[in-house]
C-alpha cells in the first residue's frame, strides 16, 4: 500500500508503507521518481530522472507542507 499525501502540480506525494523508519515521502511524475528525506532536515536521498530544477521546486513543496507530510506520517504507521 502506498497512501498519496499529496497531489501538486502533477507531482504525486507518497510513502510506500513502512518501508524503513526514518521519516521521508516519495515523488513521481510520469517516469520520474525522487525520495527526500523528511528528517533530521529536508534532504534528497535518491533521484530517479528528475532535472536540478524540478528538484529545486519538489524541495520548496516540502518545505512548504513539511509539517502536514510528518504529521501524515505519523497517522499512517501508528
């Protein structure tokens, strides 16, 4: 099961569930796929085809809903 927290601008915010305890979403676009760590800071862990510019504004989306997508986490795998 991989819940979708968010749908923005054709990216598609998930988790895969409990794939590893530290905290971090996935996002996909068409073929792309990145993963951000949520914690301890916002930080890319692994980048599947996205351009330095469309992982500038992925980054910017979780900083702005950093506080829902941990909080969404939480509920998820409690």
């Amino acid at each position: 099961m991989s819940p979708t927290f968010l749908t923005y601008k054709g990216y598609r915010i998930f988790v895969w569930s409990k794939e590893e305890d530290r905290q971090h979403i996935h996002v996909k676009k068409e073929e792309n796929e990145c993963k951000y760590w949520l914690e301890p800071v916002i930080e890319l862990a692994e980048n599947k085809g996205f351009k330095e510019h469309e992982l500038n504004e992925i980054k910017k989306i979780i900083e702005e809903y950093e506080t829902k997508f941990k909080e969404q986490w939480r509920q998820h795998f409690s």
